[in-house]
C-alpha cells in the first residue's frame, strides 16, 4: 500500500475568498475526488486547527493507494488535475511525502 501525505499552506484571500473559504473549498474539493478516481482507496482532508500554532500547514490530505502505478493514476487523472489547478492557484508553500507500508 501507497501512503501519500501532503501538507499545503494557502493565501490570505483569493478571488473574493478569505483563507477559511479556501480551505473549506479546497476540502470538499479534494473529498469529492474519492467518488470519481477509482485507484483513490482512502481519502482524508483535514484542515488546521484555528487554534493551532502560526506557522503550521492550512490543510493535511492523506491518501492511499494499492501500487505507485495507481498513485501516478490518480496524479494524471482529469479531475484530480482540476483541483490540483484551483490549489496552484492559492498554495503559498506544499510539503509531500510518498512512502509504501
């Protein structure tokens, strides 16, 4: 199995959006992509605690995968591709780890 964890920091606004609308948007997003990427086995998305230290990532996306060729899938994928492109848009900073359990 394929562990795929990525961790993004966001802007303050973007398009008529504060950071809190982003983040939700990017959430619902990425979670909607578990219905429409078959290679997706578990998705989870969570969003950084209000209370939570400065500095810290806005948003943890966890995912898992059966093989690295299912993750290069999903990478590639049209509809992962969209949302991957709102994101690029509003991520100020990405950190990405791929490990096989």
């Amino acid at each position: 199995m394929i562990k795929h964890i990525v961790f993004f920091s966001v802007s303050e606004s973007f398009e008529g959006m504060n950071k809190t609308e982003i983040c939700l948007k990017i959430k619902q997003e990425l979670e909607g992509l578990k219905s429409l990427v078959p290679q997706l086995k578990k998705i989870e998305v969570g969003l950084n605690h209000l209370e939570a230290p400065s500095g810290n990532f806005d948003i943890a996306l966890y995912t898992e995968f059966e093989t690295m060729a299912d993750l290069e899938a999903y990478q590639v994928h049209p509809e992962h591709k969209r949302v991957a492109a709102f994101i690029g848009k509003v991520k100020t900073d990405r950190a990405c780890v791929d490990y096989e359990v």
